[in-house]
C-alpha cells in the first residue's frame, strides 16, 4: 500500500444535467471534469 499517489488531484467527472435559476429559467450545464479539493 504505497502513499505516492495521495498528492494527485482527484477529478470526479460531472455528467450533463439541468440546473433550475430562480427565475423559472432552465439551463443546460454540459459534462465537464471538477477538480474534488479542500473546498468539497
């Protein structure tokens, strides 16, 4: 069980999803890549 690869930025992949704005609007957010680091 070696320790190297803890340093690695993990990258967890966000599929394609609709996000609701508080004006009723509906927008497309498309598959991207997010960087999962301190902020969570």
């Amino acid at each position: 069980m070696s320790e190297q690869r803890r340093s690695v930025i993990k990258r967890v992949y966000v599929p394609t999803y609709f996000r609701q704005l508080p004006s009723g609007e509906r927008v497309q957010v498309p598959g991207h890549y997010r960087e999962q680091g301190m902020g969570g």
